[in-house]
C-alpha cells in the first residue's frame, strides 16, 4: 500500500474520531449532563479557542521534532483525553478532557494535510486533497449516525457502571490505536518540492493563486462559523420537530453528506482550478443555506438549507486547501493557518451566538436574536470573499483557468 492510501484511510479513521466528539460532544453534553443551548455554545466556544491554539503551535514544533514523532505523540493524546471522558461526567474533568482534546487535534491535522500534499506539482495536489477532502467528509455522517445510538445506549451503564453514552469515547479510543499503528510506514518527515522545481507555479500564477486562496478562505471561514453555530443547536431544533436523539443526530448529518458529494464532483474534474464563479457560488449560497437551516419552519426547509449550505461549504474548503498547497508548498505552516482558521469558525460561531441568545432578551426570541447578531458577520465574509475576486476580474478576468502541469 503506498503512503497516499495510508493516509486517506487514516484521515478517514482520525476523522471519524473527531466528528464522534466535535460533534457528538453537544448531544452527550445535553442528555448526560443536563446542557442547555446557552451551555452548549460556551463548551464550542471554549472548543474553538483551544482548536486555535493547536493549530496555531504545531508548526513551531516541526522545527525541533520530525512530523511522525509529533503525529504519533498527538494520537497518544487523543487516547488520554478520550479515556479520561469515557470514565467521567465530573464536570472539571469533562471541560479539561474536552479542551485538552480539541487542542491535539487542532495540531493533528496540519501535519496530516502537509504529507498528503508534499512533493507533488498542482494536478497531483488537487487529485489529493480530493481524496483527502472525500475521505474526511464521509466520515462525518458516519460518525453521526454511530454517535446516536452510543450516546443513548443505557446498556453501557448497566454493563459496566460508567455514564451513559461513554462508549462513543472508547470507540474512540480503539480508532486511535489503529491510526498508530498505521503510522509506522510513513516518513520521519513529508518530501517537499524544491522551491524552484518546474513544477511549481510561476510567479503571475502565485499572485493570482494567493487572492482565490484569500476568497475562498473568508467563505471556508464564514461556512465554519455558521456551521458552528448551528452544530450546538441541532439538538434543540430538531427536539422542537419532534425528533429523538438518535434520529436527530441522523438529520443532522445531512448537510454533511451533500459536503462529499460536493469534494467528490470537486476530486473528478479540473475545470473550477483558477475560476472566480465557484467562489461567488460559495460565498452567496453559505448565507442562503444558513438561513433555511437555522429559521425554517418545518424539516423540508432544514433539508433544503443543508443541501445548498453542504455543497456551497464544500467548494469553499476545497479550493481554500488546494490553493493554499499550491502556494505554500504544501508545508505545516500553511495547514496550521488553514486550521486555524477552521478552529475560529468553531470559536467565533458559538461566541455570536451567545451575542444572538443575549439579543434575544430584547428582540422577543433566541431566534431573532440570532438573526441581528449574525447579519453583520455574514456581510463581512461576503465582502472578504468578493472583494478579492472583484481584483481577479478587473485584471485578467473571471474564467481564466490557472495552467495546470501534466501529471508527473
């Protein structure tokens, strides 16, 4: 097996880990530990801040360890943090566990990014931070849909005495340890391009890479903090409907299903490398998307909210990640900004909406509240995203396909 498959399936075992707790976390925090929706935005937002700070640190350390050191002390991490939630709803020990958490794998996943990306030209790149991008994301309904039933599996605590709903964090545990183990054909350090290789971009294409990279990052950017905002309140949303924990977790999976098909069509064909209207469709349906899923009324305006949302984020991750690669050579620096900025969206989200639940004592609702909290954040992104297209089209046009190198 090469390490290219090595690390797709090991992206999709770590992801599945995350999304078990990222997500499933607010779920758990609900039904054990009695969270309200104002509780739960303040444990994202602490989530958010230490995913920051992970992210923000990784980099230095690679000057002083090989990326396969840090990767494997980090997945040791994972194993401390998700035994200790396993054992306990001791409320310290869960918010230490938690944050600990969300530390690592903010350092985790720019050292897995860079070795998917080093040492390719830009046709390679893209083919595989599409695999990548395919691999992390289906792993996310699944994720969902185990996260459910665990959580509401009373057995484990007739079976064993510990919390209910602590067998999604020794699941957890057992994932971990297969991904270290698939850790041992890698390299000590990813192989980079040199910086003069033929194959790297020249310098007119670097400066027009740079200003999609700056689009699509404010749309990635503004598709983390919605999402991240509404990631808390599902369980509120869909118990208003009528749902249960396990069926809820399922719908609330949706959007994240039409994400890969979106990476899957990005992954099968070059024609959006370099074109400005992908972005324009990504900046404007996040808005579109977030709106039905947060005020629709009833399931088919959740769902349809989902789909425009799902595929309007997956274009904005995509190109934010595989332009980023290209321009920085693939290296951890450039994972750690494009992680960092997924780990705001996951600080800034929760953080607008607390602002949004504080509103709502004036504008008669949570809901309202949200809306006069969260249109000023979603005219920045839009303007953050279209003004650097704006600068594309007016000096070289908006359909220009960047030229890509022919494979090897």
């Amino acid at each position: 097996m090469n390490s290219l498959a090595i690390l797709i399936i090991l992206t999709f075992f770590e992801s599945l880990v995350t999304v078990l707790v990222e997500r499933g976390v607010y779920f758990y925090s609900q039904a054990q530990l009695g969270f309200n929706d104002v509780q739960n935005l303040w444990l994202a937002l602490g989530n958010g801040v230490f995913y920051v700070l992970g992210a923000m640190s990784v980099h230095r350390l690679t000057h002083k360890y090989a990326e396969k050191t840090l990767l494997t002390g980090i997945l040791v991490g994972h194993i401390i943090c998700h035994l200790s939630l396993t054992a306990t709803i001791y409320m310290p020990v869960f918010l230490a566990s938690n944050f600990l958490l969300f530390y690592v794998t903010g350092a985790k996943w720019p050292l897995i990014e860079s070795y998917v990306s080093a040492g390719r030209d830009a046709r390679q790149t893209a083919d595989a931070v599409g695999k990548f991008n395919v691999s992390w994301a289906l792993s996310v309904p699944m994720a969902m849909w185990i996260a459910g039933p665990l959580i509401g599996w009373k057995t484990w605590h007739t079976w064993t005495g510990l919390p209910s709903g602590g067998s999604v964090f020794l699941l957890a545990v057992l994932v971990n340890c297969v991904s270290i183990a698939m850790l041992m054909p890698l390299e000590s350090r990813p192989q980079h391009l040199p910086h003069d290789h033929q194959a790297r971009p020249g310098q007119d294409e670097i400066r027009r890479l740079r200003l999609l990279t700056l689009s699509s990052r404010w749309s990635m950017l503004a598709s983390y903090i919605l999402l991240f905002l509404i990631v808390p309140l599902w369980p509120s949303i869909f118990e208003s409907l009528g749902f249960k924990v396990a069926v809820a977790t399922t719908l609330a999976s949706f959007v994240d299903i039409v994400r890969a098909i979106s990476f899957f069509g990005l992954q099968r064909t070059p024609r959006w490398h370099g074109r400005t209207d992908v972005l324009v469709y990504a900046a404007v349906g996040l808005p579109v998307g977030f709106c039905l899923m947060l005020f629709g009324k009833n399931l088919p305006a959740i769902i349809v909210g989902q789909v425009i949302f799902g595929l309007a984020a997956g274009m904005a991750y995509y190109a934010a990640l595989y332009y980023a690669m290209v321009v920085a050579n693939a290296s951890v620096e450039s994972g750690s900004a494009h992680e960092s900025l997924v780990g705001s969206g996951f600080a800034i989200g929760p953080a607008f909406g607390l602002i949004g639940a504080w509103l709502g004592h004036f504008t008669g609702g949570t809901t309202s509240g949200m809306a006069v909290s969260v249109v000023p954040l979603l005219l920045l992104c839009l303007v953050g995203a279209l003004w650097p297209i704006r600068k594309i089209i007016t000096s070289c046009g908006s359909k220009q396909n960047l030229p890509i190198p022919p494979a090897g």
